[in-house]
C-alpha cells in the first residue's frame, strides 16, 4: 500500500485518519486518495498526559488539518482496552470533526493493515508495547500493553528505565560509572549517578525516557554486556507476546513488527526474528512505513459493500 497514493475504491472521498501514541500524535486527511494534510503533535492520549493537554495538542493538530467535509474519521491509539476508552476518546475528537463518523482502535491494528495484512500479528515497540492479532475468522486476540506501571516490557521507556537501575546498582555497589552510566547521565545532563534517582521520580516523562533509548543500543554495539542483555530481553518479550498471540488465533503469521523501535532498529529486529524462529514463527515482516497508512485499509473495510 503505498502512502502517498491509494487505490481503495470503497474509502470515502475524504476521511481522517490518527495515530495516537505515548510520545505524538499524527494526523492524516485523505482526498480522493491522495493525501491532502498532515501534521503532528504531542501526544493526546489522556494515559500519557492531562485531559487538559490532550485537548490543546488535539486543537492545535486540527488546526493544520483540512478536514472540511470529512466523513469519517479512524483513530488508533494506546490504552484502547474497553468499549469505556474507545468512548472517551471519541468523546475528545468529535468537537472537531463534528459531521464525520468517529471510530476508534487500539494502535496495533494499524501497524498490521499498514503492512497490508487482513490477518496476523502486529507487534508495538515504541515508547510502550503491545501485541494484537486477529484470523481468518475473525477471532482478536491481544497480549501485552498493560501500560508502564503494570508492563511494557520491551519498549523504549522499558530500556529506559532499566539503564537507569543498572547504574543505580553499580552506585550501591561503590562502582564507577561505566560505558553505559556514562552516556546515560550525558543524555539527562547530569553529573553523578545519584542524581538520577530524582530526575527520574520528578518532571520526567515515559516520552523521556522511551528517547533514552539509543542510548542503550549503542552501548550494546559496542560490546557492553548488560545493555547487550537489556537489548535481548526486550526482543525476548515482544516475541513472547507475539507468540502467545499467534498460538491463542491458531495462525503461523505474519508477524508484523512496528513502531519507533520496531521499525528502526536492527539490533532488535534481528534478536526479535531469532526469538520467534525458536518458537516456529518464521514469518515476520519489519513495517516500513508509519503504522498511519494502515487507515485507509481500515476506513475501507468498514464501508458497506454493494
């Protein structure tokens, strides 16, 4: 499906599409096929920030979007676990589009239209992570995406965060700052590893931290051990939750592996295809393009068929 120019004769003349993440959120218009706008703000997802600020950033996005006349509107976002969240965020988005028709998903059904899928797994790796999936007969299944309290293993605030506790044990220890600590505290402008306890715990945000996250890839690279176990481990839980996905809908694949990191880091790529070859996946895709261009696959598979 190429982003630029679509050939899905059932889309609406024009239509809006969103993808609402934990760090920013994109905004598309669609006409006649083509796209016509786009834009991007932070993010509107009340899970990451206030009701207030999702609402400012969600007028600012709709102010450099032309969505006059549009007739429906799809968006895809985090935390869309209950018919209640899917409810709300409608209820945010329906004052700008006042005469569309406002649907609502969670975000890892975009990553798998975007790969032009109708059925597999698709795998978040981005500031948090998810797994979802659906079959041939329909039948969804989800794993993961509890949030960063409860889960998120493999994301970027994930590896964030555990670079953190990895210099923060090597402080309780009496040990220097190595070549992960370093960088680290480069990365936060700070001095002293003990620092880090506040400048986590205050004004600090799952976008923070998720952005860290290079930080610890190129540790990796370059050979040090504990950020080369934190970059395994990650793979090693997005592959779980991609696994339990597949084996619950009974299918083989494909599994679709997306989002910031996902998308962009081949380090992970390649531990996440090992981990799932020993468990008999041997279909993965990596997405190349952002998961936003799944909605017009979506948009489509929602219109009446004559």
């Amino acid at each position: 499906m190429d982003k630029d120019t679509l050939n899905l004769s059932t889309c609406p003349t024009r239509f809006v599409g969103l993808d609402i993440g934990g760090s920013k959120t994109r905004g598309i218009v669609w006409t006649d096929g083509a796209v016509s706008s786009d834009h991007s703000v932070g993010s509107t997802n009340v899970q990451n920030v206030s009701v207030e600020t999702a609402r400012e950033n969600m007028a600012d996005l709709f102010a450099h979007l032309d969505v006059a006349e549009a007739t429906h509107l799809l968006a895809g976002a985090g935390g869309v676990d209950t018919d209640d969240d899917a409810a709300a965020l409608r209820s945010l988005i329906a004052p700008f589009v006042p005469v569309a028709h406002v649907s609502v998903v969670h975000d890892t059904r975009l990553l798998l239209a975007a790969s032009g899928a109708t059925e597999g797994v698709a795998v978040i790796a981005g500031t948090g992570s998810a797994a979802w999936g659906i079959n041939a007969a329909g039948e969804q299944a989800r794993a993961g995406g509890w949030g960063y309290l409860l889960g998120d293993e493999g994301s970027g605030y994930w590896l964030g965060r555990e670079a953190v506790r990895h210099s923060l044990r090597r402080m309780d220890s009496g040990e220097p700052a190595d070549e992960l600590t370093a960088p680290l505290l480069e990365y936060c402008g700070l001095s002293e590893a003990d620092e880090l306890i506040r400048h986590f715990h205050q004004g600090t945000t799952r976008r923070y931290w998720a952005a860290a996250s290079p930080v610890i890839f190129t540790a990796a690279e370059r050979g040090h051990v504990e950020a080369r176990a934190m970059v395994a481990q990650a793979a090693a839980d997005l592959a779980a939750m991609a696994g339990k996905v597949a084996h619950q809908l009974g299918i083989p694949g494909p599994v679709v592996l997306g989002s910031g990191m996902g998308s962009n880091v081949p380090a992970l790529q390649e531990a996440f295809k090992e981990q799932l070859t020993a468990q008999g996946l041997h279909n993965v895709q990596i997405l190349q393009q952002d998961p936003i261009f799944g909605i017009p696959l979506l948009v489509a598979s929602e219109q009446p068929t004559s």
